[in-house]
C-alpha cells in the first residue's frame, strides 16, 4: 500500500484522485472565478466558453457540457445556501482525462473600496507574451499572487504588470483600462493579458455608444500615469476605479467617463 499526506492525514495513494504528477505538482489546470448573486452563477456562459478555449490549448480533455456544469452549480449553491459569493471551478488534467474541483469564498469587495478607489504598485515581474500561459487562466498563478500579497503588505489593493517589450499588460486579478482626452484605452491581447469576461464587455458597451471611442494597443507606463482616469475590471467586482498608481494620484471626483461606463454597465446587466 502506498500513502500520500494530505494536510496532516495518512490518506491511500488510490484513494486521492486529482492526479498528483500533473494537476497537482506540476500545476497543470485551470479555474475560473464566478461571482454568485441571487443564487445563480453570473456570466456562466463566457467563463464555460474562456475555460474550454483554455483547456484546449493546454490538451487537457473535458467533456462536461455548459447545461451539465450549470446542473451542478446549481446543486451546490442550494446544497451551501449560497447567495452573493464567489465560486471557482478548477480542472485539473488527469493523465488523459481531467478532474474537477467546485469550491467557493466569501464576496469581499466593500462599498467603500468603489468610492475611495484602488491604489496599485507596479510589478518587478514581467508578462512573458510568447508564454504558452499567455491569456490562459492556469492554475500556475503563484507569480500573481505573490506580486498582489507584496501590494497589500505596504497597503495596495493590486499591482500592475508590464510586458516584456514594457507595454503596460494587466492586475493581478484585472483587466486595466485608462482615458486620456476623452479616448478609452487598454492594452491588446498581444500584451500577455487574459482577456476579462468584464473587459469584453467594456469594449462591446463603448462600440455601441457612438459618444464614446476605444484603443485597444500598445501602451507605455508613462501613458498610463499620464492619464485623466485609470479603471480595473473582473468578473467579480465589475468596474473599480482607480486612485493611485506608485506615487501618481488621480482625482476620482473628475472620473467623468468611469462614472458614465459604471452607469450603463449596471444598466445593461
């Protein structure tokens, strides 16, 4: 018989089946984050639609359907008599199949955290766009982590990641946008970024109001600490506006376009 540890329990090797060579120790998988309100999954659609892209490209099979994924969400939402709360589905590759993991965390974002704003700092760390990871959300998350857990330490809520060429590129946990002389930017896929279920929204939302221009492209740091307004986006937290990046403050009383953005956002969902 041969046994494994878990936490601080003896456990039989062929009792523990995520699979420990490749989902486990070598972090080969994916997860998505999905906000829970009213007791249904928000956005259930483009986060099946992202983890299939994702798994694809890492060769990992999985055949559940979205109707099968969305059957069992909605078991375990009843079954924890969960209301506003964050799930994270994880697949973990299995040899040739795939294990599955549902697992959920308390709704963290205050109120006050939308009215004061984020404070970021930028990463030492660098966004690798020829990665096979790039616009993956992998279960190697370690390097986000580790950069948001620095941030927080001295204070901040997120940090900022350039690319390698020093294109700004992404948060840890967000999608970033700025606006500058009325123009909305934000950063291209080529920048190394996973492309946000909110990002996407934000973008279709501006090609829709004939008010309002977007840029999607290659920016640099100093473009977006030169900027009139600076906005983070997930899927958890919608639209946060931000305060102050490094030393650069910014006024969110003239947050004139994020204002207008976070409206028609609330209205369309």
């Amino acid at each position: 018989m041969n046994y494994i540890i878990s936490n601080d329990k003896f456990i039989l090797a062929e009792d523990y089946h995520i699979d420990l060579e490749d989902g486990l120790l070598y972090g080969y998988g994916v997860f998505e984050t999905i906000l829970v309100e009213n007791k249904k999954a928000i956005y259930l659609e483009g986060h099946y639609n992202r983890m299939i892209s994702s798994l694809a490209r890492l060769d990992i099979e999985f055949e559940m359907s979205l109707t099968k994924l969305e059957m069992f969400l909605d078991m375990y939402i009843k079954k924890n008599e969960l209301d506003k709360t964050i799930i994270r589905i994880t697949v973990f590759k299995n040899k040739n199949s795939s294990d599955i993991l549902i697992t959920n965390r308390e709704f963290s974002y205050k109120k006050s955290k939308y009215r004061d704003g984020f404070k970021m700092e930028i990463s030492e760390f660098k966004r690798n766009t020829h990665s096979l990871l790039a616009n993956v959300k992998s279960v190697n998350y370690l390097e986000n982590i580790y950069a948001l857990r620095a941030a927080k330490a001295i204070g901040s809520d997120e940090v900022v990641f350039l690319d390698t060429q020093n294109h700004i590129s992404e948060g840890a946990t967000s999608n970033l946008f700025f606006i500058k002389d009325g123009i909305i930017h934000t950063p291209s896929k080529e920048c190394g970024i996973l492309e946000g279920i909110i990002r996407s929204k934000i973008i279709d939302l501006v090609m829709t109001n004939k008010h309002l221009t977007i840029k999607q492209g290659f920016f640099s740091l100093r473009d977006l600490l030169n900027a009139d307004e600076v906005f983070l986006t997930n899927s958890i937290m919608g639209i946060m506006p931000v305060s102050k990046i490094a030393h650069t403050t910014y006024n969110l009383s003239k947050y004139y376009i994020t204002d207008l953005l976070i409206e028609e956002f609330n209205k369309s969902e």
